[in-house]
C-alpha cells in the first residue's frame, strides 16, 4: 500500500487542520505511505459538499456509518464534537480501520476505556491528535529531556489561557452546555497541559483542583433576550504530583483578558529550565547550568534551524512555522508508523491516561480533596 | 518632632537595605519627619561596630533589650531572623515605640498574634516590611485595580522563584533548619506572593497546598564531609480560593535553574489584566479591553515616568530603579505616617492575616485537604 | 476566466514557496479566478519532473520559451536567479501574459526599466513578488500609518540582518558572484528593506552608503582547496532622506551571529510608532501617544484577529501563521487583481524605483557622497 | 590622604546623580580613598544652599572660582551646562586639582583640546564621566569582547532614542539654542553611542552624517505665545567606519515615541554578539555561536551576578540596580585611581576623541561627504 485513502468526519475549524494536513503532508514529507482524501462526512448535505469542494476532497457523504464500513476507506479520522467521538471510534475499529481521533478523546473516562478496547480488540493503529506535541520548540524539549540536559525534573508549571469568554454577553453555546461538552475549559484547554505534562515529565499520580464558573448565565445564541445556565467550567486550576516526584500547577482559563492562545508550560530540573509559549511556538526559552557562570541566561532558540525537529521540510533557518504545521507534522508521523506498522504517540492509551488525571481533577475540586489519579 | 531616631537591630543584607533606606529618603524625598540613623544593634561587637562606621549610625551596641528602652530611641526597626522578631517587638512595642519589622512578620501565626496585641495594647504605630508593595510598578497595578480598570477580579497567579538550592552541593545553613527558619520557601518567597494577592486581589479565604523538599539532606556548613537533614521545604505550591469569588494559585521555589529572583504574578480581571516581573522591576504589563479592537495588545509599560509613584522624587523618564529603593519608598511612607499619626500600611494586621494563609497552605499540604483560612 | 493556467520558471525554494501559494489560496481564501498548476519550467528535465510530481503541477518543462508562448498558460511566475528574469519578463509580455516575478525584478536599473516598458507596450497585469508587505502585521502597520495614528513620520530603522556567511569557510557559491547576483547583501536583503520603507514611509529621495566585504575569498563548493573571491557586498548600510522629510537607515547584512532573520523596522511619527521583527511575524510593536499618560507603553499585538488583514481566512484568534503564508496572501492579492483587472501593487514599477535606490546606495559607497535618487 | 575634599560646581540632576555617586560609593564600596562632601557650587545663594542641605555637603558657595582655588579642595566635579565646562576645568587643573567633567566635554573640539591640554600641563589627574560605561551589563559586554569571545568584531550598531521633544508645544529652551548649548540630539544623546563605540569596538576613523530639525520653531519657555528657532538638531543619523575594519550605524534622536531612555547597541563579530538596552539596564543579550547548534540563542544574562562586575557590593542575585549606580561605580573607580595615582577611563584624551568624531559628523551632514575624523 503506497496510499492511504482517508475519511474525514466532521469539517469544522479542526476538519479544516486536518484537511490542510493531509493536503501538506506530501509535498513537504514525501511520507512513505501519501494519505488521499477521499471523503468527507458531515451532517448537512449542502454544507458537506462545499466544504469537500473547498478542501480538496473527493467525495462528501452525511452517512458516517455507511463511509466507516466502506472497503476502500483505510484511516478514519474523527474531528467532530466530543460526545460523538466513541461510537464512531468503535465502529470505525470493529471494521478494521486505523482510527485517529481529535482531542480530548471522549468526554468520560468509560467512554474513553471502551474506545480503547475496542482499537486493541479490533488489532488496529491507533492516534489521538494533541498537535501542541509536534511542535518543533516542543519537541526539542523532549529531546533535551530525554537526554538528561535539565537532569532530574522537579517542577513543571502548565497554564494555557484564553480570553474569548470575558465578556458576559458572549452566547452560551453548545460548548457551555455539559451535557455536549462534557466539560469546559478544563476538558478543553486543560487536557492539552496535562499532555504535554505526560510527553515531557511523566505519569501524573495526585491531584487537587478547583473549579470555577465565573458567569453563571449567557444569552442564547439564537435567542439573545433569554439567557440559559452555563454548566460547564470557565476555569480550572490543579496541583499536581509526578509518580518520578516532581510537582506542578495546571492552569486553564477562558477569562484571562490579553491571552489569545497563552499555551504555555515551564519545567525546571536540578541541572536546567526549558519554557515555552504557544503564541511565540517557534521558540524554546532554555537555561542550562552548565553554561559558565557568568555568561548563563535564558537562551531564546528561534526553533528553525534545519537540524531542529521536522524544520528539514520546511524553510531555510529563520523563517518561521505556523500553527497548522503541528497538524501536517502529526500526520506525518501518523503515515509514517502505517508504513512501518507501528502504534505512533500519542494514542488511545494516552487519552485513557489523559482523561483519568481531568477526571481525578474534578472530583477533587468537589470533595476539596486530594484525589489519586 | 522633626527627627525620628531610629535603633536598627540586625545588620546583615535586610540591615544594608534599611540603613540604605534612612540614608537615601531625606536628600530625595525630603519626608516631614527625618529618621536619624541613632544606633545599630548586632550580637558581634567588632561586627556591629564595623558595621555602623561604614552604614553610617552614630553608635554601635551588642545589648537589644538596653537600646529598646533608651528615651532617645523612638522607632525599632527589626531585620533580625524570624525566631527573635516577637521578643524585640514586643518590648519595643511596650517602651512605646514605633516598631518597624521585617518580614515574615513571625515564625508562627501566635507569636504574630502576640506581637499584634503587644502593639495594640501599647497604642504605638507599626508597619511589616513587604517592600515590593512599594515597587511603583506594583504601586501602578494597585492604582488601576482600585480605579476598576481590570474590573471584577478573576485570577491571581503568583510565582516567586529563586534557584539558588538547585546545587544539592549547597550547605544546610540554619535557614534549612526548621526550628530557627520556621518554614523553607514558603515563608522566605511565597510570604511575598501572599502579601502581593493580598494588597491587590482581596483577602484568601480558602486554600489547597502542596510542600516539597527535593533535597533531604545537605552539607554541614563547617564540617562539609557530614550532612544534616533539610527540614523546611524547598518549593511549595498553593491553591486559593478570594473572598470576592478570584480564584488563584501561588508557587515558591528556590529550586527553579535560571530563575534568579522571579517574583512574578498576573491579574486578570473581566476588564483587562496585569502581569508584574521583579526581575523587570521597573515594567508593568498592561492589557485593556477596552483598547480598540485592532490594536489590543499587553503593553510594556516603563514606570519611570514623573507621574508614576513615587518617581518625582528620582529621575527622569526612562531612568530605571534598583531593587533598594522599593525600601526607600517604604521608609519614607513610615516617616510620612510618623508625621501624620496614622497607621502605615502593611502592618502587624497583615503579618498575622498572611501568616495564617501560609499556616493553611502547610495545614492543607499535610492533611490532603482544602483548609479554611 | 475562473481558472488561470499559471507556468512557474524555477523550483527551488522560491518555487516551492510558490508552489505553496497556490495550492493554499483556494482552499483558503477561495479567490474569483482560481490559479491552476499547469506547468512547471526547469533546466534539468529529471529534477523538474520530481518537482512537478511533489508540489502538484501538471506538466513539466525545460522550455520556458516555449511554456511562455502557449495559448493555454495565462500567468508566468518567474522564480530563477535575478540575471534571468529580464528575457523571461520580457518574453512572457511580448506573449501577453501576466507576468509575476520574484523580486529584486532585476540585477540592474536599465534591465529592470525595459522589462518595465515590455509590460506597459504590452499593456499586461505585472507584479514584484515582495511578500513581507503582506505580513499581516505589516499591512496593520501600513493600515494604522495611511490612517494617520502615527501621525507625520520622522524615522525608519530598517535592518535585515542574517548570519549565514559568518564562518569563512562557508562556500563561495553563484550568490557570491557579482556577474551572476547583481550584488551581495544589498540586493538580497536590503531591497526588502526599502521595499517596505516605500511602502510604508514613502519615496526616498537621496542616500549615503558604506557596502564591506569582510570576507573576501572563499572556498570553491565544488574544489574547497582552493579559493575563488567574493565579488559582492556581505554588508551594507545607508542613511536615506524621503521625499516627505523624514530621515532614515537601512541595514543588510548575512555576518550577524544569532540574526537568523532578523528583518526588522521601526518608524516613528509625531503621534506613536510601530515595530516589526519577522522572527516574530505574528507581531506588532505599537506605541500611541493618545494613550493615557501614565498607562503609555509599546502594545505588542498579537495580529491574529480576525480583523486583522487576512486573517478570516485561517484560524481563531491566537493562532499563529508562518512564513509561507506571506506568498498566499500576495497571490491571492494577485488573482483578485486579475479578476477586477486591476494592476496589483507592487508592481513592476516598485521594482524600477527599489533598483534605483539600490543603485544609489552602491554609488554613493563607491563615491563616499550623498547621491540623489 | 584617605579622605579626598570635592567641589561639586552645578546642582541639577546631574549634581544630584553625583552627590547620590559620593555618599553611596563609601558604604557600598570601602574605597581607599573616601570622598567627603565639601562644598557645592551654584548661581543662585539660596539654591544652592537648600541644596546643599538636602544632598549633604557641608558648604555651599556661589562663587566657583574661589572654590576651586582653595587649598582644602582636592577635587574640582563638573556638571555645569556645557559652555563652561572649559573654563572651570582649566582653572582647577591650573589650580592643581583632580578634575572630574560631565559628558560631553566640551561643547567644541578646540575648546576640548585646551583642556586637556590644560590637564596634562598641569599634571593632574581627570576624568570624563561616561557613566553608562560603568553599568554592569556594559561592563560584561567589555569582558567578552577583551577576551575574544566575539570574535574580530564586525558591526557596531548603536541607537540613543528619547521621546521627550515629540511634541511641538514642547517648549524652546536654552538646550534648543546652538549657541549655549553646542549640539542637539547629537552632542547629548549621540556622544554616549560615540564614547560607547569606541569603549566596546575601537577608534572610528570616517563618517557619513545626517541632521535634521523636524519642529524648526517652538514657544519661548516665558512668552508661549511667542517662539524662536530652535538652532540645534532633532536628530542625527551617522555611519562610520572603525579603524580596525568594523562598520557601523549611529543614530541620537528627541523624537521617537515610546523611547523613554533607549540606549541601545547591537554588536557582531565573527564568533558571536551582543545587545544591550539601557532601559533594560541589567540585562545582557548574548549569542554564542561554540553553543552546540540545536541549542544556540540569544541568552539574557541578567547581570547581577556576585561574579558579575561591581555586583559584589550590592545585592544578592537577581536583585537589580538602577540608573544612578553607574555614577557610583565611576565615583569608585575614581577614587582607586587617586589612591593608586594612575589616570582613570574614560579621560579627557576620550573627550577629545568623542569630540572630534561629533564634529567630523556634523561636518559630514553638511557637507554631504564622507569625512575623516
């Protein structure tokens, strides 16, 4: 198999990434295995079929069920809204398909567990997309972590904030709505610090938490004058214990006034310090104590140089990436471990995992407890 | 009275900063009433004496309890270690002077307790030293919280971290030692962080807590071949709950490589936020909603300009400030409420209210609970 | 027309950033006349084939007189090395095509005059593929100077500094050939900085210069025994006098260790100033003397909105763009021009007048005078 | 001698940045030799006596030429406007004494050549106060370059920036009249790039000028409804060519908003840079290119270090100084140069040579030609 035909559900802002991904993906990374873009799902016909047009796919279906069972589809890829995640994960494995899967994985731990069973019953490769792993500033950090250059971690300091909720008129959309949702911004923003949190210092084992909804009532969004309950949270804050005995602090917020895309986490280790913010993602802030004393400082690295991670597709040095490239970068590797017949990271196991430690997290902002992951 | 006479006791780094203070307050801001450096108290009589010459006090004394009574002392400045500020306090406070002392106030929410009422029952003024309320960066945030230019307060995040125990090499000074520090970074560091939500946020009325001690034993400082146990805590990480519904958390470590005097915090309110750097002590971040749209972004703002506070008395525009002057700003404030006979702010009410939200952080640490302050 | 056939001469990474801009705009920005990919032009039939093959064009040749005379190709891209851009340019309006080329348009000012009349007797579309104007952040700076928020304008710092030639033993390759690049590190880099001084301050109208080689053989690529000099500029620098009175400086050179891409500006007016750096493409640095006294500071803006110029077209807020976008912005730029039949800016005569400053700049270091453009 | 007797003759800010000099520079740094206070000089009787109070010296006197003849006056310190510099330095040098000049030296190069011809007839020793040489930052920045950390240095980029005459209604003072004050944004702003140029990169041997006056008539400061020309220059732009082969850009500018106090360099050199920016004053920007290159950056030093040049006697690290310490530190080095009797750096040789490369650009603004210092 040279190609991978593919079947897209959903063709939102994350069907867009995707889509955009698959279409990148070849002419930058020559991956062994070329995904085509065969078909695009979606509820309304009218809105399907354009977006397949625009995106570049061959065919549209509003028949999710019917494209998963399809022969000639060979990776199913699930980029709709979280409560729909399982049941189209499920059929798409029990019908032999690679399933790769939007973030969070599911909106509750058993939903997540039985996902997880049916790709391992079903024998199938499987990928949960947190993109934020393939950036190349990111990925340089593992790399200098995993080669012990921080030596051993003691501290990591995750927040990723945004603003969009501020102002109180802003509608209570289905987003606000737990019963949709699952959760708010923890589940949302959140999950993406707990990743980074596993990928880059470890298995978190204790939590504490807090959670807060700071506007309680929105309008509706087709409704303006009536206002309906938002149940979901606006904020989420944890403490966090690494089974290795590091500690750490989790931050998700959609309320912070100025923070557009504030993804950032800082890890301290007995022999350096790495920090990193999504809205300046081509670069890695790093410190190391083996710099001479006088000379030591936070180096500002302009993650860009050929030999940096995946920077050897793109552009000479200095010329920056954007945000879709950590999608393209994700499929890449995702082609790649195909061709190889390999389970790529993060997968199912990591959304398990995930969902275990946001879980953990609110049951412990209600009892006011320390729970165990 | 136009002159204070002024017994310092202590003279190591906290008594350089005071002594600097007395010194640099008249020529720049030519305050009410002058302090005159009268006596300078140590334990070392050769130090002490050295000391005074070159700090400029008129005399040197080894005998604290001599010089609280003398008639021509009228203020008590203490920047001795934690463990003996409430015995000089409260016979200061009983020979009816003004006490000025050094943070943290205590070593125990009831010797702060005690040195409150001493205070109160003697009827005598008396300010806490939490010199970076005075930084006028900080002064700037206060002014635009208090004039609701961020609005309804939402999320504190308070950092302060240092690295100068990463080394595991470092001696076990007593500072490592409980029963003379009372506590390791929580105390030394997080009382800052405390003090800071405190002045700008609003009073904590709950918290969670997480205390760390990475490095269990260290070095004896004279006998380096033998170690000795670390008994305070090297990092500590904080949950909090406001009394007006803000949410926050607050972290102290002296474990962070490259982060040499990181004391840092963030406001965001539902009007706009702050964010603070000690490092760029002379900076303060600003983002208001209520820019135009096209053009929001966090301003840098360079507080040195001659409408700032405190900074008439300086230079001009865009000639930054040092880390001492935040306690010039503090004494000439002390000798303004001298003249004045009004009580300064912050005082030994702060001490005990601080104190007792650095108890339930260490309470909440051991029992894996949310504490009540 | 809803499709132009375009044919792109030259494939390396101009071509595969052109490439890229076609096969971006449609699914993003779904311009009126959709480019098609219809040939791709190189002199090495095995290289030009792979090309063709990986970034998507239909058809590969290594006959461009014969690509730039066929009825079906409406559009010449022309991407190859500045020498030869004048007889393709000129052929490609001779046929009556559009006619878009890399910039600098050429290696001289009496080359890029006649391909400037080629276009005009022609009477066909022309564009200068300076991409940087359409940084989104640059056109919000442009949009806030024609706006008048910066008021009359005084200064322009632009420098465009890069390190590549630092080491000696970096090759002497074609670039550093004057009989083959025109110039050095005037031309490569120092024409993005006088493009975006005309674009944003406006006309220069007089110059002094200083051009260094520093570094004045090097190895051959192919022989690296042996040497071979270097016939252009490694660096230079100008002062520049506009039209409207203000006064200037521009820098350009490839020996800035830490510089990967350092292309940056500021302007000051009478009312604020605005900063770029392209390492930071995603932002802007603006300062309004309307602000409030004591809130005054440089905003950084992170131009991600989607009101921010081409924004609507990719993700929310926060989510940053990359270097390649600047080439889908200019060519949808482009395909609008063409639907409306509109001469797209810049354009051919940017070229000619971006020529002659350069051309007076090398004068005036030759002749160590002022010289009038 | 361990005690030296100062005349200080001026007390505007300048004064008080020099009193300030003399009292801190004992306590923080036990020099050899310690100033003392004597007596201050100044027009107006009751202006320099509430001065003289308020800053600490025992006398005051408006009569500076008996000052600097008293025998009891070892060192004569002058901060008087430029226009005077000469003729009280050459009467303190005929006099015998130490003598201590503000920047720039003179308000000519005839004028500064006397002086220092005066000094060195007299045999005395003298001093040129370039205080910014003396932040510890700049220091460092002499450190790596002296020990060829940088490599052979290629660019020198300095930019003196300030806001402060921005606005037309700015009143026309004696500082905006040729005829008192010598220069405008050149001699003022511009002689710190020069003198810092020459301290980091070496003499400069040619330059290229650009002056201009952007607000040609302002209000008189008593009769705003009256306005008289301003004679100096707004701001000057230069480049210029080091007789070691570096080249460089200068440019001194009242008119850039948003720049508060920004002295900034920038320097390249084969084998890394530096930056620096006074209102960062404590930080140094450093790029290394024998970093191993997946980690290479700019790293911000931020000096203050015990390790790090004057640090020692200040605070712990991470702890930062402000603008008025470099006065200090100068005062210090003074001082030891008197105790050991060796001249001190920057000197009157140093005016002389700033000096002459401020005329050499004005000559070479109106002249339009390249000119040789």
């Amino acid at each position: 198999m040279t190609e991978v035909n593919v079947a897209l559900i959903g063709y939102a802002i994350m069907g867009r990434a995707h889509s955009n991904a698959y279409r990148q993906v070849v002419p930058f990374f020559a991956p062994r295995v070329r995904p085509r873009m065969k078909v695009l799902c979606g509820r309304s016909r009218g809105g399907v079929e354009e977006a397949a047009r625009r995106l570049g796919w061959d065919e549209a279906s509003t028949n999710w069920e019917a494209v998963v069972a399809r022969p000639d589809v060979h990776l199913v890829d699930i980029v709709t809204p979280g409560d729909s995640h399982a049941k189209i994960a499920i059929a798409a494995a029990r019908a032999g398909k690679v399933v790769f899967c939007e973030k969070p994985l599911a909106n509750s731990v058993p939903e997540a567990e039985r996902m997880l069973a049916a790709v391992n019953k079903a024998g199938v490769l499987h990928m949960l997309c947190h993109n934020y792993r393939r950036a190349p500033a990111v990925m340089l950090a593992k790399q200098l972590i995993a080669g012990g250059e921080l030596g051993e971690l003691r501290h990591y300091r995750g927040t990723y904030l945004q603003e969009w909720l501020t102002d109180p008129a802003r509608p209570r959309t289905w987003r606000l709505d737990k019963s949709r949702a699952g959760s708010g911004a923890l589940g949302d923003l959140g999950s993406h610090s707990v990743d980074l949190a596993r990928f880059l210092v470890g298995e978190i084992s204790e939590v504490a938490g807090h959670m807060t909804t700071f506007v309680r009532r929105r309008p509706l969004p087709d409704a303006p004058r009536r206002t309906a309950p938002v149940t979901v949270d606006d904020a989420a804050t944890a403490l966090v214990r690494f089974e290795n005995g590091a500690m750490g602090t989790i931050e998700a917020t959609r309320m912070a006034p100025g923070r557009k895309n504030h993804n950032r986490f800082e890890i301290n280790g007995s022999r350096g310090s790495v920090a990193f913010d999504l809205e300046r993602m081509n670069e890695l802030e790093l410190y190391l104590e083996s710099d001479r004393r006088a000379v030591r400082g936070f180096r500002r690295i302009l993650v860009t140089d050929t030999n940096h991670p995946f920077l050897k597709a793109w552009w000479p040095p200095g010329h920056i990436l954007g945000y879709e490239h950590t999608f393209t970068h994700t499929v890449f590797d995702l082609m790649e471990a195909i061709a190889s017949g390999t389970l790529p990271e993060p997968n199912f196991i990591d959304g398990v995992r995930n969902q275990r430690v946001l879980s953990a997290i609110e049951k412990a902002a209600r009892t006011k407890r320390w729970v165990a992951v």
